[in-house]
C-alpha cells in the first residue's frame, strides 16, 4: 500500500468519524429536545391548572383537606 492510498484510507476512516460524531450530537440534541419538550408540557399543565383554580376560587390545597370532620 503506497503512501497515498494510506492517507486516502486515513481520510476516509477521519470523515467516517466525523460523520458519527455529527451523528451522535445530533441524537444527543434530540433527546435534549424531547426532555425540554415533556419539561414544557408539565409547565403548561401546571399553568392550566392554576387558571382553573383562580377562575373556580379554589386553591391548590383544597383537595387535602379532610371532610371526615363536617
């Protein structure tokens, strides 16, 4: 193997790396995208259910109280 093809090979086998790379920070962007994605959707249930109970008057303990004593 000459000298050329050797460097042909190491290019080859770098660009194989930096295309995994690439590849890997991509699936490590998703999953961050999806995390950020369920972390946005607790914080807009959150916030509907806090427009309920603002519109109801109710308040976010009112389901811990204890009706055994009425």
């Amino acid at each position: 193997m000459g000298i050329g093809d050797k460097a042909k090979n190491k290019a080859e086998e770098l660009a194989g790396k930096a295309k995994a790379g690439v590849g890997e920070g991509r699936t490590q962007e998703a999953k961050a995208d999806v995390k950020q994605a369920g972390e946005n959707v607790k914080d807009t249930g959150d916030d509907v259910a806090d427009a309920l109970r603002s519109a109801s008057g109710a308040t976010k303990f009112d389901n811990d109280r204890d009706d055994t004593l009425r």
